[in-house]
C-alpha cells in the first residue's frame, strides 16, 4: 500500500491498541486476585450488559457519522450533523441508563440470579450513557483522521481507568468502587473530547435538519449491534443462568486473553472504512479492491501466529495472570482465539456491504449468527459447561465468514491471499511447537516466550517467502515514520 499515511495511521493505532492489550494484562490479575470468581463475574455481567444496551442507544449512528462526514469538507455541515448526532445519542443513552436504572432489582433476581447485585446495576446503569456519547465524540477523530489525537484519548481512557482502578483496589475498597472509576474516566475523557472538537468547529444548537438521513441509514444497523451481541456476548448469560456468576468469572477471564486477537483488526478497521468510503465515493474502485487486500493479508500476517500462540500459552497465561480458580478456563482460549481471528475476517469484508449500502444484508447475517449461537449454547452449555459455549461462538463466526464472503463478492472482489495463508499456518505451526516446550512460570518468562514465538514465526516466513520485499520496505517505511513522528513531538514538548 504506498498510501503513507494511512499506513502510519494504521501503525498509530497498532501500538495504542498494543498498550491498550498490556494495560489488560495488568488489569486482568489485579481485579481477578482482588475480587475472586463470582465479583469478577457480577462485573463481566455489567460490562457485557452495556455492550448490549450502548447499541440501542447508539441507534447506529457511529457508522452513520463515519460514512456521511468522512468526505465533507462543509464546516457547517460538520458541525450540523456531528452535534445532531451527539445531541440524540445523549437523550436516548439517558434514557435507556434510567430504565436500566429502575429495573435493577428485576435484572439482578432475573439475569444476575442474585438480588444483592442490584447497588452494582445501579452505579453501572449510567456507563451505558457514557458509553454512547464518548462513541460519538472518538468517531469524530475518526471520521476526521485525527488519528495522534484519537490514540491519546483511547489511552487517556485506558490509562485513566486502570491507574484509578488499582488505586481504589490497594486501598481496599470492592466492586463498586471499581465501577465507579470507570464512570470517573468516562465523565473526564467526554469533557476533553468536546472541548476539543468545540475548539476546532464550534458549537451551535443543532437544527437535526440532517438526522432523518443519518436515521434512515444508521437505523437499520442497530438490530445488527443488538443481534451481534447475541453472538458475541450473550454466552455469558447463558453461563451465568446454567451454571451461576463463579463459572462466568472464569470464562469471562479466559475469554479476555482469547479476543486478544481483535486488538489486531480495531487499528485497521478503525482506517480503512473511512478511507474506503472515500475512495468508493471517488469511483476508484481498485483501489479499494488493494486495501481490502493488504488489510486482510496484513491482519492474518499476526492474526494467524496468535491463535497458535495464546493456545500454546493458554495455561501459563491464566496461572500466572490469575488465581488457580481460574485455570480450568484455558481450554476455551483456542476457541475463543480462533473466533477472534474469523470476526477480523468478517469485518474487513463487511465493509463492502457498508460501501454498496445493502445494510440489510448485515441484519440477515447477524440474526441468523445469532439464533445459531443461541441453540448451540443451549446444547452444549448443559452438557459440556464454558467450552460448549465457546465451541458455540466458533461455530457461529466460521458460517458468518462463509456467507460474508459469498455475498459481499456479488460486489467487489479482491484476492484473499489464499497462498500467504498457507504460509503462515505452517510457519506458525512451527512456532507453537517451539513455545509449547518453554512453559513460562512469571510474566518475564511470558513475554519472553511472546518475544521467541515472533522470533520463530518472522523468520520461517521470511525463509519460505511469505513476507516479501515490499512487505519488508512497508514495515521499515512504517518505523521511519512512526520515529519522526515520535521525535517531532519530543522536541515539541522540550523546546515549544
């Protein structure tokens, strides 16, 4: 790809999600040794609650900004639409937290099986709020390619959340403190994020001349998020009715180091729509064709070596980031993994129904995806506890890839680099049985391992060709970049 920047951008976003994966495995054992199984799983239970209930207040109109503003150049129009946008986002998060607000004691007795979670689903009722407008304000860095200024928020987020976080842990405070510092750094990351697009655009009260066309596009993806989370999420539901909020806790552990695999795609997909709504827009439909290409070759370049590298250390992981109640969960980390890596596939050929607007599709696929999701986990849960439910999840996003892929080809087209797979499943079989012999036993061990399975893995790839050349100029142009910028902002801060 010779487009610089957005090579640099995807590179920017790389590492501020690779800082985001190792603020979690931090996180991860402090929460989990602090709190035990079953808070640990009332506070899984919170956070897959607002991922549910964000969507329906999102109504969609994330996408909807991206897909309109990416290639405006209209301030009003801009400002117009960005604070219509925000203004009805707000209104329905308020809305939905204060319902979730009041039925707290009918969703602790029903869904969280234990009524004296009901002061937790209080407190954590206005994240799904917060949650919401932060989506709209970070999509306009997005949408704008903001990228330096999008990195430092997300990591101000992150940062801010776990420094707060195991601040309250070490002086002894429980569960509902920890929620509240989320809302702590979700209330501060929403203030400096307007004031800063305040600053750059203005402010006015927004007419919503333009909502109705944001609406009747974005509309149609809400039951998409909604249905999604069936697949994505809902399991832990399900866990938690079949085999109570101990057993989520440990699934919902094992299940944070297995989706390590999405921190590969959120940098490209953060990227690549709004370019290829740009280019799709321009007619310069090759060119989308090359980005969908090398976005996926590049995703499936480390996407492949983790799957084979968090099963190899599944084990370790879990011993070493966690308590001994915990590892029994590392036989779903593969699945999950694997899972992982099929949802980065399906969301960067998604995009092509994005271009083409045929939403509708996405609807199909997702209710489909999810009635499927639904059925196996009421199988193989029962029968087989957390690994049914993962295997359930497998299952669903291997036939979402398959019709994906199918459909969205009646479009637009690209190589999907069948040869380069090949590659790397070899090479990273190589590596796994290199690390499978290592057993690391502390966190330096574990990231020495991480350090030697990469070793393995680039050079065996390199050897057999599947990195070639031009991959090669790609990653060195990358790091001449990513070095001038970070040298630009040193001199900055010493000499402005």
């Amino acid at each position: 790809m010779a487009n610089t920047k957005f090579i640099k951008d995807v590179g920017l976003i790389g590492i501020t999600q690779a800082l985001i994966g190792l603020s979690g495995f931090f996180l991860l054992p402090v929460i989990t040794k602090t709190l035990g199984s079953y808070d640990y799983g009332i506070w899984a239970q919170i956070n897959i609650t607002v991922s549910l209930l964000s969507p329906l207040a999102l109504m969609g109109l994330s996408m909807g900004v991206v897909r309109f503003l990416s290639s405006e150049k209209d301030n009003e129009k801009i400002r117009e639409g960005f604070f219509s946008v925000l203004f009805f986002v707000a209104f329905t998060g308020l809305l939905v937290s204060i319902v979730v607000f009041l039925l707290s004691d009918f969703l602790a007795a029903s869904i969280f099986k234990d009524i004296s979670t009901s002061d937790f689903i209080k407190v954590g009722a206005f994240l799904v709020f917060l949650s919401a407008i932060n989506q709209i304000s970070l999509f306009y860095f997005r949408v704008s390619r903001q990228t330096e200024t999008f990195a430092f928020l997300t990591l101000f987020q992150t940062f801010g959340q776990l420094t707060l976080i195991l601040s309250f842990l070490l002086m002894g405070f429980g569960l509902f403190e920890v929620i509240s510092a989320v809302l702590i750094v979700q209330g501060l990351l929403f203030i400096i994020s307007i004031y800063k697009i305040v600053s750059q655009i203005g402010f006015r009260i927004p007419k919503f001349n333009q909502i109705e066309e944001y609406l009747k596009y974005s509309a149609p993806l809400t039951p998409n998020s909604l249905i999604r989370w069936i697949t994505d999420s809902s399991d832990r539901y399900m866990v938690s009715y079949f085999l109570g909020l101990s057993q989520v806790g440990i699934y919902s552990a094992s299940y944070a180091i297995g989706n390590l695999i999405l921190l590969f795609i959120t940098p490209l997909q953060f990227i690549l729509f709004p370019e290829l709504s740009r280019l799709f827009d321009e007619g310069k439909i090759d060119e989308v064709k090359v980005y969908l290409s090398y976005s996926m070759k590049y995703f499936l370049l480390i996407a492949i070596p983790a799957v084979f590298g968090l099963s190899a250390l599944a084990k370790p992981m879990l011993e070493i980031l966690t308590t001994h109640e915990f590892i029994s969960g590392s036989i779903v980390i593969p699945f999950i993994a694997l899972s992982g890596l099929l949802s980065g596939i399906f969301q960067i050929v998604i995009n092509i129904t994005h271009l083409v607007k045929k939403t509708k599709f996405n609807l199909y696929i997702h209710i489909f995806a999810a009635l499927l999701n639904i059925v196996f986990n009421f199988l193989l849960i029962p029968s087989i506890g957390i690994v049914g439910a993962a295997i359930a999840t497998l299952i669903s996003y291997t036939l979402m890839v398959i019709i994906c892929i199918l459909v969205s080809y009646k479009y637009i087209e690209f190589n999907l680099n069948f040869g380069f797979i090949l590659r790397s499943v070899m090479a990273s079989s190589i590596m796994l049985g290199v690390i499978s012999c290592l057993n690391p036993s502390n966190i330096m061990g574990l990231f020495g391992s991480v350090l030697m399975g990469a070793f393995v893995y680039l050079t065996i790839m390199i050897l057999i060709k599947g990195i070639s050349r031009h991959d090669l100029n790609i990653v060195k142009d990358f790091c001449i970049n990513i070095r001038n910028m970070l040298f630009k902002k040193i001199n900055y801060v010493l000499f402005r």
